[in-house]
C-alpha cells in the first residue's frame, strides 16, 4: 500500500520495534492523525486461539464508558409491546416481516446493528445469509437476541460495542473518537481489554494477548506492551 507524504512523516513518530504503555501509545495515536476529520481510533487485538474450533470463539459485547462517538442505527425485529418498546427506545427502525422483505427485496442495510426478539429468529433466520457475511445477524452471545429490547436498544445507543474473532484470530473494534482525548479512549480501551481477558476461553493454551495494536482510521498502527496489560 503506498503511503503520501503527511503519513509517511507522521510515521516517523512511532518506532516500529517498540511496544509502548497504554497512555504513551494513546498520545502516539493521536499526534499521528493524517485526516482533517475527527478520525475513529481502532483496537486490533490477535489472541493466541483458533478461531476454527467451537471451545476457542471469543465473542462478545461491552459498553464502553464514553461511547464510540458514532451515531449507531439499529433495527428492531419485534412485534406488539416489544415493538413499542423498542420505538420508545430509540430504535431507529422497528418491524417485522416488512423489514425481512425490504432488506431482501431492496438489498437494504441502512443500519448498523440488529436486535431481535427470540419468537422472531424464525423469521431472521430467512436473511441470515444477507445479514451474516456482514456481522449484522442477532446473536445471543452479544445480547442482541433477547426480549429486553428497550435495554439492548438503550445500551447499543450508548457505546455497546460488539467484539468478535476474524478469521486470522483478531479483533477489530473502535473504541473512540481521537477528540476523545488521552482519558477518555484510556477508560474505554481498559473496559474493552478487561471484558476480552474476562472471555479468554478454557481451551486457550500459552499466550493469551499475542499483540495490541492502537491506530486512527488513516494512521499508523502502534504497539502496546502486552504484559503490562494482565498485570
């Protein structure tokens, strides 16, 4: 990938050998902004598991403290008084099998996150290979299957993020805006690194944190020293 010259410059910042603290790492992230919009600063988090078995997934969801900074949309699939629920909440689109049929009629996905009631994933199961590929399929592992729609609406809407293995074995999630500042993305980066520790599954063996690499949306990627972090 080829690099201009304002990324190239900022790079020069970071020594790509070293590993650094969460604050030192932090600060590295935000002089190294090359975008003249408020960039989004990334988590990537390779664990030492095997995604390709069951007793290996590491997946999950947390609500950081201080959000995203990002205007999430979410879909409701419910009907009756969780419909209603979910309207009151602040769902930005609630149904049912009209939903099911926009999105497969339309190709529609104007939304970010999708939340369903557990009597509706008959219904959901129908898109799951439109709604899949794309890491929008309700699971109950990330609390968004369930019938408690107005609080996973409410959560999702202040800062409930979902983290789960790629297939390289990684975790990729924001965790902030760069005008967060130093504290702010520090709080929300240590309840995203506490929840995934909490979630280290039995079956992992030697080392757990294989690195943790901070990064804006257009700059480089720095180093955080893994030890420090389990400490």
């Amino acid at each position: 990938m080829k690099h201009g010259k304002k990324y190239i410059e900022k790079a020069k910042l970071v020594d790509r050998a070293a590993t650094y603290d969460t604050d030192a790492a932090i600060e590295l992230v935000q002089k190294t902004t090359v975008a003249k919009f408020d960039e989004t600063v990334e988590a990537h988090i390779r664990l030492g598991v095997d995604s390709r078995h069951a007793d290996q997934q590491v997946r999950g969801a947390v609500v950081l403290p201080h959000g995203t900074g990002k205007n999430v949309r979410v879909l409701v699939f419910a009907k009756g008084d969780r419909a209603t629920e979910a309207q009151g909440a602040g769902a930005d689109y609630v149904g049912a099998e009209d939903m099911i049929a926009k999105i497969q009629q339309e190709n529609w996905f104007d939304f970010d996150v999708a939340v369903a009631t557990p009597d509706m994933m008959g219904l959901v199961g129908r898109i799951g290979r439109l709604l899949g590929p794309k890491g929008l399929m309700p699971n109950p592992k990330a609390g968004t299957v369930t019938m408690e729609v107005a609080k996973a609406v409410k959560d999702i809407k202040a800062g409930k993020i979902e983290y789960r293995l790629d297939k390289t074995n990684i975790i990729h999630v924001p965790m902030g805006k760069v005008s967060f500042g130093t504290e702010k993305l520090r709080d929300n980066f240590q309840t995203l690194m506490s929840a995934i520790i909490k979630a280290k599954p039995a079956a992992a063996k030697g080392q757990y944190l294989r690195s943790v690499v901070l990064a804006s949306t257009m700059g480089p990627g720095v180093k955080i020293n893994t030890l420090r972090l389990t400490e």
